[in-house]
C-alpha cells in the first residue's frame, strides 16, 4: 500500500507540472504582433516540447504502475470493507483509459508550422491530457485509502494553529476549485474530500467536519443559479468555519454521458449567472437580487448552526468574490476572507439591500463619486472614508490585467478592504483595465443598456436552445440597427470607440477604420457572414487573446501568477 501511494504521489507531482506547463505555453503567446517578440518563441517552444515529451511519456509510465499496483495490492482493508479494492482499481482504469485516448487521438497539425502554431498545438495537446479528470480520479484514490488506512498518513506532533489553513494558497485555491470540480467526486460526501485535503496541508486530522451546501439549504438557491458550500471543522479544539461562493458557471461536466444533457445544464447555469452579473452588478437593478438574496439566506442559516466559537472566513473567486465582498460590507459577517479576481461591489445594489448603511447625505456623495471614475488612489481614499468603516480583513487578490477589473471602473462599483494585484516585469499583456481612457460616459451606458436589453429579450426562455435562438435573434436586430444608424456622428463615434479599445486590448489584430460604406453593401440572411463582409474589423478577431483571457481568470490559470510578490493597491 505505502508502494501505491508513493506512485500516486509521484504522479500526482507530474500534473503539477503539466499545470505549469500549461501555464509557461500561455503566457508564452506572443500578442504584440511584432517578428522581434514572434523570434523569441524558436528557442522557447523546443524547450516547452521538451518539457511536455517528457512529461507524457512519465504519466504514461506512472498510470501503468499505477493501475498494476492497485489490481496487486494486498491489505487487511479490504477485508473489513470489500468495496475499496474494486473502487482503487476502478479509478485507476479510468486513468488508463484516459491516456489511451490521448494516445489515439491525433490532433490535427497546423497548416503553417510557423511558432505560434507549434506554440497553440501544445496547449491543445496538454488540453487533450484531460488533467481536471485525471486529477479527481487520482484524488479519489486518495481519499479511499486516507479513510480506511489512517496509519498511512501520519500527524505531526505540533498542534494546528488557527488561521493556518486560511493562508495557505494551496488550501484556498484546492477548496474554491472544489465547487467547480464536484461533478467528480459523486461517489464521495464533501467531508470525505476535505478531511484528506486539510491532512495534505497541515498533516493533522480534523475531529469534526460537517458541510452546507447552499442548494440543499436554500429552495431559490438551484432555480437563481447560486452556488455555495460552507464547511466547519474542528482541529486541535480549534473549530473554522469556510465558506466558498463559486463563480461564473463555466466547466462542462463531462461525466454526463449525454452531450445534450452536457450542454444543456452548461448553457442554462452560465446563464442565470451571466444575468446576475450584467443585472446586479453591471447595471444594479432591483430584478437582479436573485443571487445576493438566496447568498443573504445561506449566510443567516449558518450563523444559527454554527458554533459561537467558530470563525467564519469567506472565499470566493470572480462573482464568488463579488459575494465575499458584498456580505461583509451589509453585515460585517466573516471573520477574514480571501477573493480571487473578483468582480466587485455595486452599490445601488447595496442600498436595496440595506438603505441604512450609511446616511443619505453620503450615499448622494458616493454615487456622485462613483458615477463616472477612474480608480486612483485618492479616489478609494475618499470613498472609503463614507464607508461605515475600513474592512482590512478582507484581502483581494487577482491578476493585475484580470478581464474582471474592467467592472471597477463602470458606474457605483467599488472594492472593499486590501487589494493585492499581481504580474510578471518585462511581459506584455495588452488588454486593457481602464475602459475609461478610451470611452465616455454615453459609451459605457450605452454597453450597459446593450447587455440589459439582451437578458430583457431572454428572460422568459427555459431552455439552452431557446436561449440561443433568443441570442441569434437580438444579434441580428441589433445588425440591422446598426446599418440603418452607422451614418449618423454618434454611432460612427461609438463605433469607432469600441473598435479602438478592442483594438487596443489585443481583441483585434487591425487598427480600426472607416467602414460605414460597408454597411449598404451586404444583403445576405446570415449574421456572421454579413458581419465579416460589412466589418473587415472582425477577419482580424484575435482568438489567442479572447482565450488567454478566459484562462488568466480561472483559478488554474491565475494561481501561478500568486507565487509572485503583490502590488498593494490603495
């Protein structure tokens, strides 16, 4: 047995490598669109092959090793509880199947072998890894025999401290991915997976560990799309409380066998967060308190069942942390809490919920502050000084150039407590956070009355495909707008406007130009074949950049960036 988890450990350690891998191959992508940044990848790529040909032939070794010793292993465990052997090796032939598949399928090979192509094919071969399955099936393994062999995990003889697993990125990171990763782990209750993950980082065992998830608490919870797991546990006499609040759903659960079904549940829970987002934050109306209220009840569910010596500490990544954030400003209930690229407060929102946080006269002085901003220093200083007080214990970090930190700079958001951001010297990410240095006023509503016109348009559809059918549609009315209206200065300002900050933030290779005499000249019924032919702009989207962005924001892809040191921001 001690030989098996050896090999687990080992294999363990090369999908933490492959995450880097992935990670050093992204930010790798030269989006500058010049040959003297271009020239630099030759070397580097060899190098990033190198690493991944090694990489793939010793995971390969190791799940062979793996599943050989689980079909071999011998121990009295099984005879106490006979499930465990056939699950050990269960997991692990579902980890040999999966590389095998890897092993079969060929990727199709770039038509130009130019560098960048090379560079996106191995991003494409390490995506091709399933890494987030082969993760869940190995922890899984993991945790059987951490549950039925606990002379396998030996303590340290130093008692736990409080607020030590709190800071521990690893932890943090582990427990937020978590939420997202549950469709893996259904064969296990919660408190299964974090008994195992606390003895990982603190080698001590947990006396108690109980769960709340949101949705079995909250009846609106499922139907609003929103998604939370508190966990309280007890180490040392020492008892902490966790809440995880998840953010923009955006994984597939590819457990369901049905791709239907897959893509159904995908496009409905992206959904209803989306709608959050645009109507709560974005815009901060009155329909878009669905989440916040179905957060407001879980939190004072757990205050009556919670134990009064219990601290509470909040968790949450992108609109996890909006949660974070906006729950300690109402009702000042965690202890300390950490956010991940969070989306911010609104405080139109605020005021909904708790008119009474602060006087009339500085809610008036707020949002005329907040209305139309750049984030400066002096400007937080001032807002903070209308805030019932400083919230020092809640700690934001993110990625400095994070897609997320655009909203801060949109009308009534803010940020509360310390802000850590963080970024590589010498490397060049253009997009762009300070949507206000290219767009005024006007633009920025006229963004945000776009987006509320949509999920207006959508809001009585129930199904993914009514959604997109829903979304087709407003795009292409919103085509014919804009053709009848490109002529007149205000549209072709705004237009030319949106096309410069996209430009600008690496969205679009070309600078933008005068095409307003493109847009009497198309009359064919598709959108996007219309859209090409009327705005040459969009031949030149910038694929790279649009994912780049997806993955610097998720928990995988911005945790390498937290090893740096941070830029307090103030």
């Amino acid at each position: 047995m001690k030989e098996l988890l050896k090999t687990m450990d080992r294999l363990s350690k090369i999908y933490e490598q492959f995450d880097l891998l992935d990670f050093r191959a992204h930010k790798a992508i030269p989006l500058t669109f010049n040959k003297k940044d271009s020239k630099k990848l030759l070397p580097q790529n060899k190098r990033l092959y190198f690493s991944y040909q090694y990489l793939d032939a010793e995971k390969t070794r190791l799940t062979n090793v793996l599943l050989n010793q689980a079909i071999d292993v011998k121990d009295e465990i099984f005879q106490q509880n006979p499930e465990v052997h056939p699950k050990l090796i269960e997991k692990g032939l579902k980890l040999k199947n999966i590389d095998e598949t890897h092993k079969k399928n060929s990727l199709s090979m770039p038509r130009r072998n130019r560098k960048i192509n090379k560079l996106k094919q191995l991003i494409a071969l390490i995506d091709d890894e399933s890494l987030s399955l082969c993760r869940g099936y190995l922890t899984q393994m993991k945790v059987l025999i951490h549950a039925n062999k606990t002379e396998l995990s030996p303590k340290r003889n130093e008692p736990y401290v409080a607020e030590e697993l709190l800071k521990s990125l690893d932890f943090r990171t582990d427990l937020m991915q978590f939420d997202y990763d549950r469709y893996l782990y259904e064969d296990f209750e919660p408190e299964s997976f974090l008994k195992y993950l606390i003895y990982q980082q603190v080698q001590r065992i947990p006396s108690f560990v109980k769960s709340y998830d949101a949705r079995d608490i909250v009846p609106e919870a499922g139907e609003s799309g929103f998604s939370g797991i508190a966990y309280v546990v007890t180490i040392d006499d020492i008892s902490e409380c966790y809440v995880t609040f998840k953010g923009t759903e955006a994984d597939m659960d590819y457990t369901e066998s049905s791709r239907s079904k897959r893509m159904e549940k995908f496009i409905l829970e992206g959904y209803k967060d989306w709608n959050y987002n645009v109507n709560a934050i974005l815009i901060g109306n009155e329909i878009g308190l669905d989440q916040m209220n179905a957060a407001q009840k879980f939190m004072d569910y757990l205050t009556d069942v919670v134990p009064e010596n219990c601290k509470m500490y909040g968790l949450g990544h992108s609109l996890g942390g909006h949660f974070v954030q906006t729950l300690q400003l109402i009702s000042n209930c965690f202890d300390m809490g950490y956010t991940l690229n969070s989306a911010p407060i609104q405080l139109k929102q605020v005021k909904l919920l708790k008119p009474d946080l602060i006087s009339d006269k500085n809610w008036e002085r707020l949002f005329t502050l907040t209305e139309d901003k750049t984030i400066t220093t002096a400007l937080n200083n001032e807002i903070r000084k209308l805030l019932p007080r400083e919230y020092p214990e809640i700690i934001n970090e993110s990625f400095q150039q994070d897609l997320t930190q655009i909203f801060y700079e949109l009308p009534y958001t803010i940020w509360i407590g310390q802000k850590w951001e963080y970024n590589f010297s010498e490397w060049k990410y253009p997009f762009k956070i300070h949507p206000r240095q290219y767009l005024d006023s006007g633009e920025i509503n006229s963004y945000q009355k776009l987006f509320a016109e949509f999920f207006a348009r959508t809001q009585n559809d129930t199904t993914g495909r009514q959604i997109l059918r829903s979304g087709i549609s407003f795009a292409w009315d919103r085509m014919q707008l804009l053709r009848r209206d490109i002529d007149k200065p205000e549209t072709a300002r705004y237009f030319f406007d949106y096309s410069n900050y996209l430009y600008k933030s690496g969205i679009f290779k070309d600078e933008p130009q005068d095409v307003s005499k493109y847009f009497n000249e198309d009359t064919e019924s598709s959108v996007w074949k219309s859209s090409r032919r009327e705005w040459p702009f969009l031949r030149s989207l910038n694929r790279d950049m649009l994912e780049l962005s997806i993955y610097f924001h998720i928990i995988y892809g911005t945790k390498h960036f937290l090893k740096k040191n941070p830029r307090v921001k103030k």
